[in-house]
C-alpha cells in the first residue's frame, strides 16, 4: 500500500553528499521537502535542482528543509552538484541522499518492492523516483506530487503549496489559487460562534462556504 496523507513517514538512514542522515533526526523541528530524481546529469532535474537552489532563502523563511534523492552515488552527486551550481549560478547547499540500493525510492512507494537496477541504468529505469513530499514537524505526510520525467517542476506552486500547508495548520483551509496574504476558507465544522470568536467578522458566501482574514 502506498503513502498516504497524514501517514507517518518513513525513517532510514542514508548516506549523503554532506554524510550520513537518519531521516526523522535530520528533520527534527522543521518542516522538509523530499524531492527525487531518476539519475544524475540528467537535463531536467539539473534545472530543478538549480530552481530548488536558488530558493534557499525561502525555504529558510519558512523553517523548511530540503533533500533531495538519486539512485546514484555520492561521488556522482558532489560532481553533478557543480553543474546544477554552473546552471543556476546557485550553490546547492541541500544534501542529496544516495539511492544506489533504492531503499529511499521504495520506501516511499515511488518504486516496486522487487524493481532493481540493471549494471549500467538510464533514467528510464528509475523514471518513477520523480515526486515531491512535504513533510510536517510531525514527520507526517502533508502534500505529495508525481511528475514524469518530461515535466520540469514548478517550484512556485510547490513554495505556494507550502505556504497553504502551514496556513492550514493554523485552523484555516485555502481556496483554489490561493497565495498568502489573501482570504482562507474557515473549515465546516466551525460553528458560527466559534468562528467569530476565533476569526472574528468573516464573510458567508454560502452555508458551506465561509471566508475570513488569514490569520497572523
């Protein structure tokens, strides 16, 4: 069965390019982003390691930290990481976990339990270690996101989704496009009372239906 919402994630210990991490330490606190990738020195995931790079100061504004995955080694992700820099013109100061046995990549469902490498893979044979997970402080699942390998990711709408995650976890839900600073949908089981106590005015659209300000 695969990884659900609120499921607890997995803990392991990998080795990195920064050295050794076990997973539910390394995100002690913080808010954390998992996001994988086929193989090394391939086009795409070049460019999203440099989007992910150049975000380092909004990931830090939010108390989030990133990680990425590969299936190949450490070796090879220290010399990828000079191309990633070359590409963005930003170092990437995240760790990058080294998959070779792809533990990580079936842990989290994103392979087969029985899938393996042949002697000399090509991305089309991991081509399904393509998905981003936001993690909570609980080390609970909040948000995940599969991507084929033709896609590049939108780290805006990634960075947005965080932003509504942590605003949901003040109580709030938010509406279709919803960025900060806009509107949130106060939850159905709210009774009016407790609304206006909480939130104080907000706005009846419909019975189901309540806005009020995000709250600080």
């Amino acid at each position: 069965m695969g990884l659900r919402i609120n499921d607890v994630v997995p803990n392991f210990t990998a080795e990195t390019d920064q050295g050794t991490v076990t997973f539910h330490d390394w995100i002690g606190d913080s808010w954390a982003i998992l996001f994988s990738h086929p193989k090394d020195f391939t086009p795409v995931c070049t460019t999203e390691f440099s989007a992910v790079a150049q975000l380092a100061d909004e990931w830090a504004a939010r108390s989030t930290k990133v990680i990425g995955v590969s299936v190949d080694g450490v070796e090879d992700h220290k010399k990828w990481k000079l191309d990633i820099e070359k590409y963005g013109n930003s170092a990437p100061g995240f760790p990058i976990i080294a998959d070779k046995g792809l533990e990580v990549s079936k842990a989290f469902d994103m392979l087969p339990a029985e899938a393996h490498l042949p002697d000399k893979p090509t991305p089309a044979d991991s081509q399904t270690v393509r998905s981003v997970f936001i993690i909570g402080p609980d080390k609970q699942l909040k948000l995940s996101m599969t991507y084929p390998m033709s896609v590049g990711r939108n780290f805006a709408e990634i960075l947005r989704a965080l932003d509504g995650l942590q605003m949901s976890a003040k109580g709030v839900a938010t509406p279709a496009n919803w960025m900060p600073g806009e509107d949130v949908i106060i939850p159905v089981p709210v009774s009016n009372e407790e609304a206006k106590a909480k939130f104080g005015e907000f706005e009846t659209i419909l019975p189901y239906l309540r806005k009020t300000k995000a709250p600080g």
